[in-house]
C-alpha cells in the first residue's frame, strides 16, 4: 500500500526567485561598496595632498567600480604634469660653478651655454600620500566591506 504525499512548488519557487533576486542586488552592492572604498582613498589622499595653489590637490579624480573578469576596479589617478614628483620625490638640478667652458677662436675662454654641467643640489622626499592611503584603505578594506555587509544583508532579510 501507497501513501501519495502532496507537495506544493510555488513556496520553492518563490524562494528561488528571491535568491536571484538577492544575488542580483549583490552585485549591485558590490559595485556600490567599492565606490565607497574609492571615495574614502581618495578623501584619504586629498587630505594628505600638500598645498601651495591647490591644483595638486584639486585634480584627484576617481572612476566608478567596473568588473573586469572576477575583480571590481575603481581607477584613481592625477593628471597633474608633477604630481608623480611630490609622490615619489625628486632631485633638484641646477647650474653652478662646474659648468664647463670653451675656448674661442680669439683665445678668450667663454662659457658656452649647451655645455653647463648640471648640480644636483639636493633631494626634495616624497609625500607619498596616495602610497600610504592606500595601505590604510587596504588593512581597513576588509572590516569596511564586512561591515556595511552585514548592514545590507540584514535590511533584505527584514523585508
């Protein structure tokens, strides 16, 4: 003897399409909490940017987080023609007494312009102010990310 046991679907059903729809709106935080870690680098940066007429630090710009393959990409870049200068640091070059000097036809020694040494007179170190924000960023990544998870997550299992 059989029993026949009745089973309704639509319950099923109706929880499958919630974890897509789930899935989908992940990957929309994704992207969204990636925004957020970009725009917190560059805050971070700006702040650190040294002033003198505010270009520098006015010319941070970031893109919005786009997925390439696996992996979420937000851009950060300066445009500004020195700004690898004030990152990274650089010498400085001037001319000075060890330019060197040409005779002339007359026997007069003279200094010839396209002949002058170059001094370094010093090194000027670099801020490093993208560099070290985004080691912060980077050690905070992971607690941020966690975080504003957990938030999301427990606004859409509210609903």
């Amino acid at each position: 003897m059989g029993r026949f046991v009745e089973f309704d679907y639509r319950e099923l059903k109706d929880f499958q399409k919630e974890l897509k729809a789930l899935i989908n709106e992940g990957e929309q935080f994704l992207h969204q909490a990636i925004n957020n870690l970009a725009l917190r680098a560059i805050a971070k940066i700006k702040r650190r940017t040294p002033v003198d007429t505010g270009t520098l630090r006015n010319a941070w710009r970031v893109s919005l987080a786009r997925k390439v393959g696996n992996k979420y990409i937000a851009v950060i870049v300066n445009e500004t023609a020195y700004a690898e200068y004030v990152e990274y640091g650089h010498r400085l070059k001037g001319r000075g007494r060890g330019s060197a000097k040409v005779k002339i036809a007359k026997g007069k020694k003279k200094k010839h312009p396209k002949n002058k040494a170059k001094i370094v007179n010093g090194f000027v170190k670099g801020r490093f102010m993208m560099t070290i924000s985004m080691w912060e960023i980077e050690k905070e990544m992971e607690q941020i990310i966690k975080r504003e998870f957990e938030k999301w997550l427990k606004s859409r299992l509210e609903k």
